[in-house]
C-alpha cells in the first residue's frame, strides 16, 4: 500500500506491484530491476519491460514517483 502524501489517498498493490515497487526503490536502474523481475518471473525481457514501465508510469502520473533518465542510460 501507498499513501499520497498530497491527496492522503491510498493505493493498494497487489503482490506483484509491490515486489515491482520494491525492485526498483532498491535497484540501481531500470536495467537493474529488469534483471531481478527476470529472476523472479517466468516471462519475456519484452513483457517485463512493458509491464514495469507502464507501472512506473502510473505511478509517476499519481506524483508517487520522479522518472530520472541519466544521460547515456537506457532501458535495456
């Protein structure tokens, strides 16, 4: 669960969001955290991919989150 600290609204995540949400606080990139979804996932790099950067989307459009891309840094 997520608390917005603006609206005081909560949001619920299921079991697979917050091991998502999880990933990528402590992962050090996307990349990063792609590789530990992998690990953890029977599915594609593609479908990973997809799915975690929709989540971190959604996420960012809520203000729950800040998207940084370093210069020179790619997705994978």
């Amino acid at each position: 669960m997520i608390l917005d600290l603006e609206t005081e609204a909560y949001l619920g995540l299921n079991p697979s969001a917050r091991f998502m949400l999880e990933t990528i606080v402590e992962a050090p990139s996307i990349a990063d955290g792609l590789a530990r979804l992998g690990k953890h996932y029977e599915a594609t790099e593609a479908t990973l991919k997809t799915d975690l950067l929709a989540f971190v989307r959604q996420l960012s459009a809520r203000g729950l989150v800040d998207i940084a891309m370093p210069v020179g840094n790619d997705v994978g």
